[in-house]
C-alpha cells in the first residue's frame, strides 16, 4: 500500500470508531525514506539536517489523548512539530512519527490536546519524551472539556481537538486537527526549543 493509500485508510478507521466499537490499531510500519539511483544525487546527510533545522525556533508541546473507552491510562507524548494551520475552520496540526507507538492511541481516542509548556517545564517535556514508561505518573492534570484529555497544569495554552484528517509525510504522519475549545494561561512565557537545547525568551 502507498503512502496515499495509508492515509486513506486511517481517515476510514477514523470515521468508523465514531460508531463501531473500537479496534486494535496498529503502528504503520517504519518507510524506507528514500531509493536513489545511480545517477541521482545522494540524500541529504541526516546530521547536517538536524543541525541547520535545528536554527529554527519553537515552541514545545505535549498532546495528549484520553484513556480508551475500556479504561486505562491517557496517553501523551512530547512534540516540538506543532502549527496552527486555518482559521475558517479552526484547524491546527501536528506531526508524529509513523513508528511511535503514541499515535496508535491518540488515533483510537480520535481525539486529543495540545498543551504548550510553559518556560520551567523542562522536566516534564522529558517525562513525556520517554517511551514505555508512565509520563503520567504525579503529573497534575485536569479533562479538557470537550475530548477529555489531560489538560495540564501549568501550560501557557491548551487546544482541544478531534482527529480530522490524517496525512502521510516521509517518515512522520501530519495529523490535522478540529478545534473545539482552547483556552491559555497568565504565565510568565512559553519553553523553547533551539539547536537541541530548552530556551527561554529573554526579558523585553
């Protein structure tokens, strides 16, 4: 199947959760980036990616999504690939890589938050960068108020969403998302991320 023909299929499985019971979803394998022929030129060097990448600022975020409907615990993780995108209608999106094993969840909730940390919340990006253990765990939270998910105290904003389209880029899916409540914070300023380290916004 295409890289067309997996988001076709996951906006499906979207649409069908609204009204059939929810089914185990499965991480989209891992893509082979790119091939190239002998008379192509070689792919970009990852590294050096990064690096000049990395000069571009942002902002950092934590989405989450709320337990399954059988219970258990809400789902979250780290994400610098976070964008407004439409105002008419109020859209936003992110991008989450196609190997996380997140994003099964938050596609099985069908809905999520985006919580944008505040400066000083360092340390809990990197809880929610982890993977496999409990980023939850002492975390203060409340529900968002129309998906349920973990709205966390202390972020400068938050965006409550459902999933409304999901697409297909390279090794990331670019997931899009309906807002339905946001709201933000009286904090002293959000926490930044630059050529691979936390920032702050320096005192005008």
């Amino acid at each position: 199947m295409g890289q067309a023909g997996m988001a076709e299929a996951a906006v499906r499985y979207l649409r069908s959760v609204r009204t059939a019971a929810p089914e185990p979803v499965e991480p989209l394998p891992r893509p082979e980036l790119r091939c190239v022929g002998a008379d192509e030129r070689a792919p970009l060097d990852a590294r050096e990616f990064r690096r000049v990448l990395g000069n571009f600022a942002t902002g950092v975020a934590v989405i989450t999504a709320p337990p399954a409907a059988g219970g258990g615990s809400p789902a979250g993780f780290a994400c610098q690939s976070f964008t407004s995108l439409s105002l008419d209608p109020p859209l936003v999106a992110f991008m989450v890589g196609r190997s996380s094993t997140t994003w099964p969840r938050i596609a099985r909730a069908g809905l999520f938050c985006v919580n944008v940390l505040a400066e000083g919340q360092d340390e809990l990006c990197r809880a929610f960068a982890v993977s496999g253990a409990d980023k939850f765990a002492g975390v203060a939270y409340d529900a968002a108020p129309t998906s349920g998910a973990p709205r966390l105290t202390g972020a400068v904003a938050w965006i409550d969403c459902a999933i409304h389209a999901v697409h297909t880029g390279g090794d990331h899916l670019i997931v899009v998302g309906r807002v339905n409540a946001l709201g933000a914070e009286d904090t002293d300023g959000p926490l930044l991320f630059h050529r691979g380290r936390f920032a702050r916004l320096a005192p005008s």
